[in-house]
C-alpha cells in the first residue's frame, strides 16, 4: 500500500519520468495485495466455519459480495466528488449539447471526428485545461487520496491473523459430494468433501508463506497439473478485459466523445451505484442459482449491452447511455465479485496460488485491452470482448462438468 502512496504522490507533478515508474510498481503493489486480500477472506471465511464445508461457501459468498461492494463504492464516491468538482467550476458547455446529436461533430468542435464505433482513439484534450480546474483544486484532491490511502494503511495492521489455525482437509464421504467441491489437492489425489484439522504446522506448508520465487513455481505448477485451473483462467482474463473496455473505451468513445467530461461524472454515477447494488445481491442470487447460472446470466446481458452498442446511433436519447452503464455495472459485478468465491472453492487446498492465477490473468486481461485500444477501432475491441465473453463462460461451464471428474488431473504418465 506504500507503493499506491508513491503512485498518488506521483501525480503531483504529472510526468513521464514520474508517471511510468510509479506506475509499474504500482503494478508490482497490485500483484501483491490483490491475491492476499483474497486468501485472506477465504482464510477468514475457513476460520469462522470450521467444519462445515457448505456454510464455508455461504460465508465465502457473502465475505467476498460485502467486500467488493465497498470496493465499488470507491468508484460512487469518485464520481460525487467529480460532479462537485464539476459544479464549482460551472463546467457548462453549450456547446456539448449542440453537438451532441451530431455525429460528424465531437464535444471539441473538432469536425470529421466519429464518436462511437469508430472513433480514432485520438488524444483528447488537455482535461486539466477543459475543466478548468485550478492546481490547488488538484493538490486537495489529491491530498485527499493520499490520507485516505493512508488511513488504509494504519487499517490493516490492527486485521486479526488467519494465517495459523484450520484449514480444510480431504475426507472420502462419497455421499456428501456436493457440485463446488472440487477434486484434487496438491498432490493429485481425489477429494470428495472436507473437514478442518487444527494442525498450524501444516497450514506453514500450504503456501501461506511461501517466498515469491516459490509461490510462482507453486502457480505454474497448479496450470500443469490441474485442467480446471487452465480452463478457468480465460474467464479471469475476461474480467479484466471487461474492466478496460467500459472504462477506457465505452466511458471515452461514447460518453466523453459524444457528450463531453461532464456527462462522463454522471454516468459513472450510475455505473458504479449499479456495482455496488449487484454486488451486494449476488448473495442472494447464489442463494437461488448456482455459478452457472449466475455466470450465464451474466454473460447474456453483457453480450446484450455490447450488441446494443454495434447497432449505436449518436442520435439515440441521452436515457440510453445511462442504460447501459447500468447494464455494464450490473454484469461486470456480478462476474468480478463472486469469481474469487470460485476459485476458493475450487481450489481450497492451494488458496494462494488460486489467488495469484486469478490476479494476474485478469491483470493480463487489463493489459492487453489498454494496450490494443491504442490502435485498434472501437468496433473491432468491442467484437474481441463479446468473443472472449462466450468463450469464456463456454471453458467455465466445461470446468462446473469436470470438477468431480478424473480427467481433470493432468499427469506426466
């Protein structure tokens, strides 16, 4: 977290000899703290249920769903703090709403410029500049980042330690198989169920503590030799491709482009309040459906958002952005929040590990979306998400039919 420190204290004076090195190792930060954030839930979900596998997922779920929805609730207090931002600098373009309906004309003014589907992804303006905001006005807010990122800091070191106590271990009650569990632990062996030992000097061994080098052999160790955790790594890579387009090319190409920066606040308004909501409900709804079903749902209405788009008109009715924003948050919660719970239960013998497969597919999802939108249409960045998107869940659902199934241990024999 001192690392994200560095990266907002980098934005004080806004340059490429600051910006980039503050931001590859803010990279290096995120590579840490996001698979320990997630073990750490899953160990304290373990901690409170002891012995009883089926209330683990319930408490897991609910965890991971109250978790995110804070999480989410960053982006909502973002987007106040823009609007108000906004308003106390009386940005009002006239000019925005006469062009808005114009497809040859940005918010700029700037003619031949298409919003959309096929904008250039040329570099906008100086935002700074367009909103007129003052330095000062940059320097509080920021400041502001840097004593709540702070204050994050001082948070964490009074969390209880879960690295010692229980974990689950493999118990052979065929009956009690249930659809989450998943077959192998580390050793290939086939798991039908769990229960929890006390035995701290194992749960020493499980990866809690490993060292970087060696949580990275463990990791790569886990794709060769489990079908489950190749097949589910491409719906992870999705996520964070799902993440860069809304945010990069939706909120840029259509939003920011058609009706300029300050229907970008309100909009993200109405995105991040939908994240926040369905995060919260996919406990409820995973009372009612399994992953599958939840996956699938998802999956369908992001694939309805994005056709929506491809049949876009810069004359439809400013409603319907907010719409889809709505549509986004909706989808992408769902996917976001209660894939870790997945891995948790698909792999609760090697929770580290799962945790550092998911975080870096979806950072490699993340990277190779940001870094394609630099040269390729709208059009064709949104067609690569809907083919990921199906291929995605199409390899998940495959992984829901083989969890309890021999073929999933992959061996050298």
């Amino acid at each position: 977290m001192a690392l994200y420190e560095l990266y907002i204290a980098a934005n004080f004076y806004p340059s490429p000899f600051t910006l980039i090195p503050a931001a590859a190792l803010l990279g290096v930060a995120a590579g840490v703290l996001w698979p320990t954030v997630f073990t750490y839930i899953t160990r304290m979900s373990i901690h409170a249920t002891k012995n009883n596998f089926k209330e683990f997922k319930r408490i897991n779920k609910e965890t991971f769903a109250t978790f995110f929805s804070f999480v989410h609730c960053s982006m909502l207090v973002g987007s106040l703090v823009m609007i108000v931002m906004l308003v106390s600098t009386s940005f009002v373009r006239e000019e925005s709403r006469d062009n808005a309906n114009n497809p040859a004309v940005n918010v700029t003014g700037k003619a031949n410029k298409t919003c959309g589907l096929f904008d250039d992804n040329a570099i906008p303006d100086d935002n700074k500049a367009a909103l007129n905001i003052t330095d000062l006005t940059l320097y509080l807010i920021l400041s502001g980042f840097l004593l709540l990122n702070g204050l994050a800091m001082v948070l964490s070191l009074f969390l209880n330690d879960y690295s010692d106590g229980i974990i689950f271990e493999p118990a052979r009650t065929e009956s009690q198989v249930d659809e989450s569990v998943i077959l192998s632990n580390p050793n290939g062996n086939k798991l039908d169920d769990y229960k929890t030992s006390d035995n701290s000097e194992e749960i020493h061994h499980t990866g809690m503590k490993q060292h970087s080098m060696s949580q990275l052999k463990s990791t790569l160790k886990l794709l060769a030799s489990d079908l489950v955790a190749i097949l589910i790594s491409p719906l992870t890579i999705h996520v964070g491709m799902y993440q860069a387009f809304v945010r990069a090319t939706f909120f840029g190409s259509w939003i920011s482009c058609t009706y300029g920066l300050n229907y970008v606040s309100y909009i993200m308004l109405a995105y991040s309040l939908t994240m926040v909501i369905s995060s919260y409900a996919s406990v409820k709804l995973l009372s009612l459906f399994n992953h599958r079903v939840l996956f699938g749902g998802a999956t369908f209405l992001e694939l309805l958002t994005l056709t929506t788009l491809l049949l876009w008109r810069t004359s439809n009715p400013t409603w319907l952005y907010f719409l889809l924003s709505i549509a986004f948050g909706c989808s992408r919660s769902l996917l976001k929040t209660q894939t870790p719970s997945c891995f948790a239960a698909f792999f609760q013998h090697q929770q580290v590990e799962a945790a550092s497969l998911q975080t870096s597919s979806e950072s490699i999802g993340i990277a190779v979306t940001y870094g394609i939108i630099s040269f390729m249409l709208p059009i064709h960045v949104l067609l690569l998400l809907g083919t990921t998107s199906c291929l995605a869940y199409l390899l998940f659902f495959v992984c829901s039919m083989i969890q309890n199934k021999p073929i999933r241990i992959l061996t050298c024999d």
